[in-house]
C-alpha cells in the first residue's frame, strides 16, 4: 500500500514541475514584451491610415495629451467605453487633448460600420499588420495609454473605463 501511496505522490509532482517548467516556457516564448512600453519611457512614434484616408503620426500631437487606445470591435469591453470616449472627445478637443483609438487588425469596413454605429468623431487609425500593437507591446484589449504633451506615458491601463475615469484621465494629460 506505501509503495503505491509514494507512487501516486511522484506521479503528482512530477506532473506539477512538468506543468511549472511549461508554464515557464511559455511565458517566455509567447510572451516576450521586449517591445513592451513601460510607464515613464517615451511614447515611440508611429504613423498609421485613419478611416478617413488621412495619415496619423504620433509626433504630429507633440504639444497636446493623447488618449491613445488600442481596440476592436468585437470586444465588449471597448464597445462600453466609447461612448464615453466620444463624449470626453467633444469636452477636451478644445483643451488640447486628443483620442487617437488605433483599431488592431479589422477591416475598414467593419471598424467604419463599428464608429458610424457609434457616431465616433475622433481619429481611428488602422493597424492592420499590427505593427503598433507588437511595438506597444498589447496584450488585453481594450489598453489605452496616456502620453503627456511631451510625448511621454504617464499611465497604461488594459481595464474597461467608465465616463469617470476616462474623464480623470483626460484631466492628467490636459496641456
């Protein structure tokens, strides 16, 4: 009976490091955020189409906040917050503080049907390749990031925000 009990114990440890070192592994070749952006660092530029045709450079707001979102129109979570991101937009426009909601790998013509849905008013450039989404390092979506007028991340958050906190953050990051 011992012989089995001691059997029984290996075989359940041995399959608790094998899932350990799996779990290791897999962290570390799925998800190397080397190209991670970090609070503090300097938001890296970018330049991306916007469903207008209009090209979107980062560095084209130097000198105003950027509410700078990463989204898609499947996710729940993102189809609650923007309503609340248009009506912030239309607050804090006039203040200096622009959304820039970077759609990650749809269509235009489903993020276009998504922001008429909405009645979006704010650019929403088009990351197809996901080129942006690899350089920021996204993971979750919705994540949005706060860049001050300098250009520099003040703030990351990948929760879901209510017309509260959306608006707090456009307070942090009003020029």
């Amino acid at each position: 009976m011992k012989k089995k009990q001691r059997l029984v114990f290996r075989s359940i440890l041995l399959v608790i490091v094998a899932v350990a070192v799996g779990y290791t592994l897999y962290n570390n070749v799925f998800n190397d955020k080397s190209g991670s952006v970090q609070k503090g660092d300097q938001a890296p530029d970018f330049e991306l189409t916007d469903l207008q045709g209009n090209q979107v450079q980062l560095s084209d707001y130097k000198g105003k906040g950027v509410f700078l979102n990463f989204w898609g129109t499947w996710c729940k979570p993102c189809q609650r917050e923007m309503p609340y991101m248009q009506k912030e937009y239309r607050n804090y426009k006039k203040q200096g503080v622009e959304i820039l909601a970077v759609n990650v790998g749809e269509s235009r013509v489903s993020v276009k049907n998504f922001a008429d849905r909405f009645h979006l008013s704010f650019p929403i450039p088009l990351d197809g390749s996901r080129e942006v989404t690899k350089a920021y390092g996204i993971g979750p979506i919705p994540t949005t990031f706060l860049v001050d007028k300098n250009g520099k991340v003040i703030e990351i958050t990948s929760e879901s925000l209510s017309n509260e906190t959306i608006k707090s953050y456009m307070e942090k990051i009003k020029p």
